[in-house]
C-alpha cells in the first residue's frame, strides 16, 4: 500500500475566534491577523510537492486553504477540493456563545474551568461526550459522532492518493486535535493548536503516525 504524507493545517483567525466565541459547525471570515496566518502557512508549504489540497466547507478553512495553494509552486486555487467532513466538532447549543463562560459550565463542575483543563484531565474524547450530555438539543456530537464523519474521510483522501503523495488539508483545531490524540497518544494535545500552524500525519500500510504537531516555526519536510 502507499505512503502518504499529510499535512493539516489550521484556519487562520476568524472574528469569533478574536472575541472568544465558541465556533464549531458556525462560521466567521478571517481577520487581517488570519489572513497573515493563512499566508505565513502558504509560504512555509510553497516548495512542497503537493499532489492534492482538500479543506472543511467552512469559509474559514476554504479561504486559508485558497492563500496557501496562491504560495505552492505544485498546486493552483483551482485544485481545491472541499470536504464537509473535515468540519470542526459541532458544538451543539453553545455553538457561538462566550469560551470562558462555556467551559465554566461544562466543567466547573467537575472542578475544570478551562477547555484545555478538560482536555488534560478528562481526555478529548470524554470532553465531546460532555458537551453532547450537557447540550438540551442534542444537537451536539460526541466522540462516536465526530468519528463516523471524519475516520472515513481521513481514508478516502489516502486511499485516492498514489504512494509519495503530500496532500494539504485546511481544516480546524479540535479536529487536528482529535487525530493526534488517537494517533499519537503521547502527545500533548491539551497544548493549543495555533491558527495557521501545521501538524504532519504518515500514512503507511494503513497506519497513521503523527510527525509533527502544531509547528508554527519550523522546517517543513
């Protein structure tokens, strides 16, 4: 089987983002500071040979994905394939209410007042189970929901993919969040994934190994 190299990149800042909101399955356009993020990942991947680029739906991934194939010399804006599943969480009911006072909600009671908190003690996987718990819709995915959507799609992109191949996704940080942990268990992912950083994924035979996570400075291979 091939051997691909994947590179997962996060959005660059949004407005929600900037005013600490609470966004998942919402959307918000990028800030001058996320336009910078997203070109600073475009010139940090300009040399590497992609074969292909996919990003979330979102317009936040979709746009931070268009400046980073305006910078690569392999690919152009037009090769940009959009992937729904490639989504960040969905947060349910507190989609797009204030961060601090969310995580209070869900976790002070637990005696964790922050998302990393959570995420450090409980694990990430126990957090979505908490937020589909605490959510009075329903609407909110726990870690079984999130998986249905996001292992498939992981697998369709390798499995188009020719043996070599470095393919680009944009997507969002929970998600990058949520593979590394299941494939790179002894990474510390309560450690924040920036906007515009870059986590590298190998796939070979089937198995996913972690490379790298959340570089922001670094060389890119």
């Amino acid at each position: 089987m091939a051997t691909v190299e994947l590179y997962l990149v996060r959005h660059g800042q949004t407005y929600l983002n900037k005013y600490h909101r609470i966004q998942g399955w919402s959307d918000s356009p990028l800030t001058a500071k996320g336009i910078a993020d997203a070109k600073n990942a475009g010139e940090r991947l300009a040399k590497l040979p992609l074969a292909a680029a996919y990003a979330s739906d979102t317009n936040r991934a979709q746009t931070t994905a268009q400046h980073i194939l305006t910078a690569n010399q392999a690919l152009a804006v037009g090769d940009l394939q959009t992937e729904p599943a490639f989504r960040e969480e969905n947060f349910g009911y507190f989609e797009g209410l204030d961060t601090g006072f969310v995580w209070h909600a869900i976790g002070s009671p637990v005696g964790l007042d922050s998302f990393n908190a959570m995420i450090r003690h409980l694990t990430i996987e126990k957090t979505k189970d908490m937020f589909k718990a605490q959510d009075p819709y329903g609407d909110a995915e726990d870690n079984a929901e999130f998986w249905e959507r996001v292992q498939p799609a992981l697998d369709r992109v390798v499995a188009q993919a020719s043996d070599g191949d470095k393919i680009v996704i944009a997507t969002h940080s929970t998600t990058i969040r949520s593979i590394v942990s299941k494939f790179g268990p002894d990474i510390d992912i309560s450690v924040p994934v920036d906007n515009g950083s870059i986590t590298k994924l190998t796939v070979k035979n089937g198995h996913y190994r972690v490379d790298d996570y959340n570089n922001t400075t670094g060389k890119i291979n």
